[in-house]
C-alpha cells in the first residue's frame, strides 16, 4: 500500500510539475532583478507530446488500479478481523483445554497417592513379618503374669535385705 501510495504521490508532483511549465510557457514572465535562482540537479523536463485524450485515459487506468488495491486491501482486512463466533470458540477450545490438563493432573495425584499407600502398606506388613519371626516362643498371658509377680517379689526382698546387708557393712567398719 505504501508503494501506491509513493506512485501515486510522484505522479501528482509530475502533473504539477508539468502544469506548471504549460503555465509558464503560455504566460511570459517579466524579467528580475534578482539573481537566477540555483539549480539542484534535476532532470531536464522531457515532452511526452501526448495529447489530453491519452493523458486523460492513462489518469484513469492509474485511479482504477489504485482503487481496485485499494478495495482488495480493505476486503483483505475484513476477512481477517475474527467475529465473535471466532473468539468464543477459541475461549471454549481453550477452556477444555485446561480443563483437560486438569483432569490428567488430578489422575496422576491419584495414582501417586495411591502408590505410597501400597508401599506403606507392604513396609507395614514386612514389618511384622519380622516382628514375629524375632520371638516364635511367645508365651501366653498367664505366665507373663506369674513372671511379673516372682520378679516383684524377688526384686523387694533383694531390696530389703540390701539394705540388711550395707547396714551390717556399716556397723563392721
């Protein structure tokens, strides 16, 4: 478009440019007093010698060119604006997207706790496992219970008769 837009500027400069001289050709102009002006390096003017009808016709193929680009671009542009349609069912696709990847995440929480629990359960049971094979001879509640009772009692009367026994340690010394 900015090519266009710099051809069609040219030719502007050109047609003023070229009245200009058909102006300055048919009006004479006075002479001055003041110094010619100075001359950048342009090219000299060249004389097409086309007559109006031919200039009028190529004016009219250059406009139709350029709004034929010109309506192209803007159908272009209108094609590709997306509609609301458009950007609600990108938002749903992501939407299920995410929640998708959700989903998935969820499932592998699970799994992994799942997994831990299994572990847990099998350290558990190796454990007493070997617990029970340390000690094959438990005995049963009974004889626990008399254990109990002759290590109580044999354990006060050692008690007592050390006390005997540093009392009569005391009086010999």
């Amino acid at each position: 478009m900015s090519g266009s837009n710099a051809a069609a500027i040219r030719r502007r400069v050109t047609n003023v440019l070229n009245n200009q001289r058909v102006t300055n050709v048919s009006s004479p102009t006075p002479p001055t007093l003041l110094p010619p002006p100075v001359q950048t390096r342009t090219t000299p003017p060249v004389h097409t010698g086309k007559t109006l009808q031919n200039i009028i016709s190529t004016l009219e193929t250059r406009i139709s060119v350029i709004e034929s680009s010109i309506s192209d671009n803007v159908q272009l542009s209108n094609s590709t604006t997306p509609t609301i349609t458009d950007i609600v069912e990108e938002f749903s696709m992501r939407f299920e997207m995410f929640a998708s990847e959700l989903v998935e995440m969820k499932d592998s929480i699970i799994k992994l706790q799942t997994y831990t629990m299994d572990v847990n359960k099998m350290l558990l049971e190796e454990r007493i496992h070997i617990l029970s094979d340390i000690n094959p001879n438990t005995q049963t509640d009974t004889d626990l219970d008399s254990d109990v009772e002759n290590a109580s009692n044999h354990t006060l009367v050692d008690v007592c008769n050390l006390d005997e026994v540093d009392v009569n340690k005391e009086d010999d010394n």
